[in-house]
C-alpha cells in the first residue's frame, strides 16, 4: 500500500466572518486525504480589532484584556476542533500572537513538518492580482511544501 502523499496539513484560521466555510471546506479535504488538520491561529492587531468589535464591554486597558483575548481564541480553536472531531478528522489547533502573520504560518509549516498549507482568498478582483502582497501570496512565495490556494 502506498503512503499517501498528504498527511497533515496546515489551515491558517481568520476571524472574518468566511471563517466558518474556510473550515468545513478544511475538514472535508482532511476527511476525503485522511490527513490530520492543524489549525492555526495567529493574533495580530488586525484580529485583536475584530475580536474587540465583538465585545464592545471589553476595555483593551483591563488587566485581564489579554487573558480573556486568548481564552476566547483558544476556545474558538476548541470548536473548530470539536467540529473536526464530528467529521472522523484528527485536528489539532495551534495558537500564535504575532504581528508576523506570514512568519508564523511559515515557521509552523516547518516546525510541524506539514505536507500542504491550505490558504483562502479573497479573489474579487483577479485571482493574481489579489495573491500579489497578500497573506496568500507571502506563503505561496515562500512555503516549504506545496500550497493549496482555495478561493473564499
């Protein structure tokens, strides 16, 4: 029997409101390779804004902003988890706090010795044009195993 070619994968998780649907179609993919998913989230000013939109009574000067911020992030990568768990998948997620999005994303692919990444993007105005200096792009420019860029 043959080894399959994919193993476990990386997913960058996004707090936009596709993050749902980035993620199903994730698990489906993991299910249909038999592959492990390894979730990651990665906490940079961008995300800490539209995590505080959501929680317009949290002060980002409260001693326990910080703590509550990655309790809420852990327990969101926990659901996402759970769901993969649901589906037959083996998931694991992973939590960052970085300015350096495509660094960490990088670096995690090395360190977890993944065979694929799985980005999403945009794509509204031309699949390259949006590629070109976007978070996809970085990681399609740089990875170091092959790239699945899936349109959102």
């Amino acid at each position: 029997m043959v080894d399959p070619v994919v193993r476990r994968f990386l997913v960058p998780v996004d707090f936009d409101e596709n993050r749902d649907a980035d993620v199903e179609y994730a698990i489906g993919l993991a299910a249909q390779l038999r592959a492990e998913l390894l979730l990651l989230a990665v906490v940079d000013t961008s995300a800490t804004v539209a995590l505080i939109g959501r929680h317009r009574a949290t002060q980002a000067g409260d001693p326990d902003f910080e703590k509550a911020l990655h309790s809420e992030v852990e327990g969101i990568l926990q659901q996402l988890v759970d769901r993969a768990a649901e589906a037959g998948v083996r998931a694991l997620g992973h939590l960052k706090f970085s300015e350096e999005v495509e660094e960490q994303i990088l670096r995690e692919a090395l360190v977890q010795k993944v065979d694929l990444i799985l980005v999403h993007s945009q794509g509204r105005s031309g699949l390259m044009k949006t590629l070109l200096g976007s978070t996809a792009g970085e990681i399609l420019k740089a990875a170091p195993c092959p790239v699945l860029v899936a349109r959102a």
